[in-house]
C-alpha cells in the first residue's frame, strides 16, 4: 500500500532531491503539503506524481 503522506526525506528519495529542494517546492507551490502537529511537514503522494507527470518528456530516439 502506498502512503499518501511522505516525509521530507522520502519526498525528497522518491524524487533525487535535496530536502531543501521539497520545502523550496513546497513554499513555491509545486508540491503540495501540510503541517502536522508543532509543524513536522508531510507531502502528499499524488502532488509528487502530479510533479512527475507535468515535467515527463517523451523519450528521445537516440538510435544512430
């Protein structure tokens, strides 16, 4: 079962970042999160996915 709210730093392995990157996307809007009790940020699942799906390009054909 997948988690619909990662941690920063799963956030961040799911998509080979920094953590600083997440919360920069966070606060930018590219991902969306919450805050949860004294602020410990989660991120949520389908936002990363969405992420991946607005920045996907089409494989380039590299045959020679």
């Amino acid at each position: 079962m997948n988690k619909q709210l990662l941690r920063v730093g799963e956030a961040a392995d799911v998509l080979a970042v920094s953590r600083w990157t997440i919360y920069r996307w966070v606060e930018d809007g590219r991902l969306e999160g919450t805050k949860i009790g004294r602020g410990s940020l989660r991120v949520f699942r389908d936002s990363l996915d969405r992420l991946v799906q607005r920045n996907k390009t089409h494989e380039m054909n590299l045959s020679l």
